[in-house]
C-alpha cells in the first residue's frame, strides 16, 4: 500500500472503471447531477496538468482584467470551486480525517450552512459567485452529458512524463495522498491506472473526440510555457472576451510562474500548511515545484522514460496525427 493517505484504499468506480478514492465514490451520483449553469466556464484536467495556472488565467480575465480586485488576495481554494473528490460523510469515518478534517473545517468555518453530508465542495460550488470558473479533475463521463451543451470548457492536457514527475510529488508532499513508493513505484501505478482519476489516456481522449464542438477549447501545457500570449489570445477569443492588448500583455506577466509562486506557494501552503509534509517542501518544492516542460529527463530513469513512452505508443495508435502526444 503505497498511499498512506488513502488509508481506505482506492476502488475502481464501475462500470466505468475510472479510479477513486473510496470518499469520492458516496458523492458520484451528486456530482454528475450537479447542475451547470450557461455563465460558466469550467477547466478540466487530469491532475497537475495546468490546472492551477489555467484557472488563474481564466478568473483574471473574468473577474480582474485591471489586476486590482481585492479578491484576487484570497487562496485559489477560496475564489475557485472545485468538483472533483469530496469529503462529506466519508471524511468524518475514514481515516483520511486527519488532513481531510482540516481542510473540511476551514469550508465550514467559511460557510457554516453547508452541511457536510451533502459534500462540502459540491454546495461551495453552489455558492460561488458568477460566473463561475469552475476547476474539474472530473473527465466527461462522470459529469452531466449536456456539459457541453450549457457552458465551455477548458480542457488543459500536459506531457505525461511531466505530469508523472509533478503528480509523484504532490503525491508526498500533501498528507491527504503521502505516497511512501519510489518513483519507479508510481510509474507503474500510473502505466497501471491506479492513481486517482485514471485512466489517463481515457481521461484525454473523452476530451479530445469532442474537439470539434464550440464549447471546448483544448490547450497544451507545452504551448502555453512556449508562447502564453498567443495561448492566451486563444482562451480570450474561445470565452468571448473584450479585454484590450494592454490588459492581456499584463495577464501574461501575472499568470507566469515567477509571479504565480511569489504569490500563491506561501498562500496555499501557508493557509492550510497541516496538509503540507514539511520534509518534501524542503527537499523539492511547493506547490509552484519547477513549471517547466520536460523535467522528467531529470528525473524519470530511462527504463522508466520507456515504460511510459511505450504506453503512450499502444494507447495513442488510434489517434489521428495531430494529437500532440502520439508517438
Ligand atoms: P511542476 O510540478 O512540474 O512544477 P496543477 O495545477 O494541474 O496541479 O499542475 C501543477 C503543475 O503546474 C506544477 O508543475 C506547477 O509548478 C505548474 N504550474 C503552476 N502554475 C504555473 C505557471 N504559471 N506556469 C507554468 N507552470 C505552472
């Protein structure tokens, strides 16, 4: 058992075969009930993508495009709802409650009607104000089939050799995970599907058969470090935005990841720095690790660059050529 965190273990959510903590599988139904509303704008991903980085651009676009709204001080927690795992009911009997507790209570000193059987972050969902740009790590299937049909979504994909290199790390450095394994160990569990919210590949191409319609706009982790204003400029055009050259060149400053570690690291870890493992944010980073493509040279060995490429090739042969990451 390498996740000490997820003391009850992880299942598989079937038939869709998708994999879970147990404290998510009580809320499933809720979730892919949850009611969207035509202003939203929702960034999906699957884990340490981009997530963050592109819930930034987009809520500084929407809600401070002069970069002076009070709000933009508060924790990302606090400004962006999130639907992905829940704590609720299963928070208070398992033992994740050590670190779960802390965050769960945090909401609720925020929101003390919320009732925690009904899932703290499905009615802080609720709550938030409009338009919400709303964070997913859900993929499409297990959310309302008529997404697309009532607001956009921002699907964010990354290299997923990096991705792996990033999620090992914020899998030992938040206490709700504590991955005790080697890297080794969490490749296989990622080539496996046994992290939370794999399938992985599954997880991009839902996204990515739906390219075609209107209400999705794909970006690539790689393209954005490459070139933010252009990606940028794309996001504005997808949402419809009337933001002047002179608010977007300032955006792209303030979203870059200098300005994003300065800023956040120390609020997220500083808010809730119980859920933090002082040892690994010592040893290598914060949140804000490296925002940087390509570091799993660096990190990953070669017999685990093969296994995962080698992955990538079986699992890619039935996408077209220009999907990025075929091999
Ligand atoms: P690394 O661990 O490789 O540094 P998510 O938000 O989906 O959890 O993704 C986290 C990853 O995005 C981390 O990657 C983090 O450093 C990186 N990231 C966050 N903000 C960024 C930014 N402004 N520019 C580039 N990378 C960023």
């Amino acid at each position: 058992q390498h996740f000490r965190g997820f003391r009850t273990g992880t299942i598989r959510l079937d038939p869709d075969g998708w994999f879970f903590t147990t404290s998510f599988i009580s809320f499933g139904d809720k979730y892919y009930d949850f009611k969207f509303k035509p202003s939203d704008v929702v960034i999906m991903t699957y884990p340490k993508s981009g997530t963050t980085w592109t819930q930034e651009i987009v809520w500084t676009m929407m809600h401070n495009p002069n970069l002076n709204n009070p709000k933009a001080t508060l924790p990302l927690l606090k400004r962006r709802p999130n639907l992905q795992f829940d704590f609720g009911i299963s928070c208070s009997s398992v033992n994740i409650a050590a670190p779960g507790t802390i965050l769960h209570n945090a909401f609720l000193q925020d929101h003390p009607n919320c009732n925690p059987k009904d899932g703290i972050f499905l009615q802080l969902a609720e709550f938030a104000e409009d338009p919400r740009i709303i964070k997913t790590h859900l993929p499409f299937s297990l959310l309302s089939p008529s997404l697309l049909e009532t607001c956009k979504v921002i699907y964010m994909a990354r290299d997923p050799r990096d991705v792996v290199v990033s999620y090992y790390h914020n899998s030992r450095l938040l206490n709700v995970m504590d991955f005790v394994g080697s890297m080794t160990d969490f490749v296989e569990h990622f080539v496996n599907d046994t992290l939370v919210y794999s399938p992985f590949w599954r997880h991009l191409k839902e996204a990515w058969n739906k390219r075609n319609h209107p209400n999705i706009h794909i970006c690539f982790y790689e393209d954005m470090k490459a070139n933010p204003k252009e990606e940028i400029l794309r996001i504005h055009k997808f949402l419809d935005l009337d933001l002047t050259e002179s608010q977007i060149n300032d955006i792209v400053h303030y979203t870059s990841f200098q300005e994003m570690s300065k800023r956040e690291d120390k609020k997220i870890i500083g808010s809730y720095t119980e859920v933090i493992n002082p040892k690994i944010l010592n040893e290598d980073g914060g949140f804000f690790r490296k925002g940087v493509t390509g570091d799993y040279k660096n990190k990953l060995s070669e017999e685990d660059i093969q296994k995962i490429n080698e992955w990538t090739k079986e699992n890619t042969r039935d996408m077209d050529d220009e999907f990025k990451y075929k091999i």
